[in-house]
C-alpha cells in the first residue's frame, strides 16, 4: 500500500512541477528598441533594407532568447546578451560578412554555386544549410565533423 501511495504522490508532484515550469514560460512582443544594444547594431548592419514585422522575447525558466521576424520571412534569434544564434533567410543568402570565412571558404570550395541560406551558432558547433538542401555542421575549429542531406 505505501508503495503505490508513494507512485501517487511522486506523479502529483513531477504534473505540478511540470505545471509550474510551463507556468513561467513567457513570450511576449517587443520593439526593435527593446532588443540587447549588439542585435540592434547586427540587424542595423545586416538586414538595414529589411522590413521588421515582428520582435519577440522568449523568456523560459532560465533563459531568456530573442527572435526577430522580417516580412520576407527572414528570421533571426539572439541570445540573452544579444549575440546572434541563427540567422535563416529562408530563400537568400546570408549576408557574407556572418559567416565566418573558413566556413565560407569550405563550401565555395566543395559546393561550387551552392549558397548559405542559414547558420547556426551554439556553444559546440556551427550548422549551415545550404540552397543544395546540404546540412553541414563545424566544430568551433571550422572543421567539417557532419555533413546530412
């Protein structure tokens, strides 16, 4: 009997936990202005000609992401302190000067004509898509450690 009342109890309160930590997940819609002082300079650098058509804070149980939406269907996510996580311009390229110039030079190298049409950034590696629907992924020494179709 105290077995299956301890089961009860500890699935009560993993559903409650659970509950609360969805609880604090908040989203909400920002301006351009309210964006980390670096993502403002990224996109005032990079995307200048781009009409903005949404700024969203993505804020979880300890972390906090930023997400910037362009009428072209370009989207953007910065990180708490407003460095850039992922760049996707869905049907064009990467501005260059993102991309980081041995990651650049390795794909006009061995996919000539392909072009970057995302990048990802995190701790461990670098992720790019390529127009040739090639995934690519780089280790933080920009060598070629996955390559997915």
């Amino acid at each position: 009997m105290k077995k299956y009342l301890f089961i009860a109890l500890a699935a009560l309160f993993f559903g409650v936990s659970s509950a609360s930590a969805d609880g604090l997940e908040l989203d909400r819609i920002i301006s351009k202005e309210q964006l980390p002082a670096s993502a403002i300079e990224f996109i005032n650098k990079n995307f200048a000609n781009s009409k903005i058509s949404l700024v969203k804070e993505d804020r979880e149980l300890f972390s906090k992401n930023y997400e910037v939406i362009f009428s072209d269907g370009a989207r953007l996510e910065f990180t708490r302190s407003g460095e850039w996580k992922e760049v996707d311009c869905r049907n064009y390229e990467v501005p260059a000067n993102i991309v980081p110039a041995a990651i650049a030079k390795y794909v006009s190298e061995n996919y000539s004509g392909a072009r970057i049409l995302q990048i990802d950034s995190d701790r461990f590696d670098y992720e790019v898509r390529l127009s040739n629907s090639l995934e690519l992924t780089f280790d933080k020494s920009f060598n070629i450690i996955d390559i997915d179709d």
